[in-house]
C-alpha cells in the first residue's frame, strides 16, 4: 500500500474518538556500519509545511538584551540570562517544550543539565537548540517543526499529522519527512527504508 490507500483504510476503519489522533511513522532501516561505529547517530530536524498540534512553548536564554526583547516580541514564553537559568535550576520545574541558547551560554545550562536531560531538552547543536541566529531558531521552533532521532541506531519514529487534518496535508507531510529522515541516512550509507509503518494513536499499525 503507498501512503493514500492507508489513509483511506484508516479513515474506513479506525473507531471514532472523543480526541484529535495523531497519525506517527515508523521507519525501520539496517546500516552495515551501525552496530560497530560508535560514532553512528543519526538525527535530525524537519518543519512541516502543514502544521499541526499545539504550539510549541520555548524558553531562550542569552545575555543580550536587546536581542532578548526582539525575541520576546516574537512570542518566546521566555526569555532570560543567567537569572532564568537559576530560576529553573531552583523551581526544577518545567513548564516549556523546547530550550534554545548560544554556545557562550552552554557553560551556564551546564547547571540545569540533570533537570534538561531526562526531560530530553538539553540544547544540541545538531537538533537547532544550539547556535547564533536566536530569531530564527525561535521562528523554526514556534512553527511547526519537530526533531528526531534514531533508537537503537535501527528505526526513527515521528508524528507527521492529525486525523482532522485534509489527506492532501497530510500526504505532504509525509512526503516531506519521509525525504528528511531518507537525505539523513544516505549520510551514513543507508539508501532506503527496510520497512515504513503507519500507525493512529489508537489504531493498529499499516505497512507501506
């Protein structure tokens, strides 16, 4: 089955719930070089040009004020220096969904790092948390963008859509990380997917 007929399956099939399901896929690959190069990690980060979900609340921290209220300006949840750094490291407490900084601020998140990591917003520079361009990151982020990354160096899952959402989207969304994750691992030697799975929140799973 491609992508259409198992929306069309789904859409026949699936029992009506008293929520908005998300559709997620699960791309399986094999890599000759994964269990043996240590070095092997594939990751990622795609926008999707269809949005979907809630949006994403993210904390910046930078010592640049001037910077800081062009941000606050374009809707971080919240924005601060050494002083918000304290005040998660005191409160523990989360309540954002994503943290973004600059590598001179990395030596202060250091301090919160046992808060962030189990919680798996520890800034990277190899998922956009991480870097100079502060607008622009919050921009990529208060879109509707997501990470990922693979488990157990053989399969990555994401969420591309709801079912509320028109076939026509979220084909597109498909399509758009389906290109992402394959471009990502052509770096590490893998041409295609061994499996690709579908699968609503509730619902069983559909194989391409």
């Amino acid at each position: 089955m491609n992508i259409e007929d198992i929306l069309k399956k789904i859409r026949e099939t699936n029992k009506k719930r008293n929520f908005d399901e998300s559709l997620t896929a699960h791309y399986f690959f094999v890599s000759k070089n994964s269990k043996s190069n240590n070095n092997f990690a594939l990751r990622g980060f795609v926008t999707f040009p269809n949005a979907f979900g809630k949006e994403k609340k993210v904390v910046v921290l930078t010592d640049d004020e001037k910077v800081a209220q062009q941000l606050r300006d374009l809707g971080a949840f919240k924005v601060g220096g050494t002083e918000l750094v304290e005040e998660i490291y005191n409160k523990k407490n989360i309540d954002f969904d994503v943290l973004i900084t600059t590598p001179s601020m990395m030596s202060h998140v250091s301090r919160i790092s046992k808060i962030l990591g189990p919680k798996g917003l520890m800034p990277n520079p190899k998922n956009n948390t991480v870097g100079e361009n502060l607008t622009e990151m919050l921009k990529m982020y208060k879109s509707c963008s997501q990470s990922f990354k693979s488990i157990d160096n053989k399969m990555v899952n994401i969420r591309f859509g709801k079912l509320s959402m028109d076939d026509s989207k979220l084909i597109q969304n498909f399509h758009h990380v389906t290109e992402t994750i394959l471009n990502e691992c052509k770096k590490f030697g893998i041409n295609s997917f061994k499996r690709v799975i579908i699968k609503t929140t509730m619902g069983k799973p559909l194989s391409l």
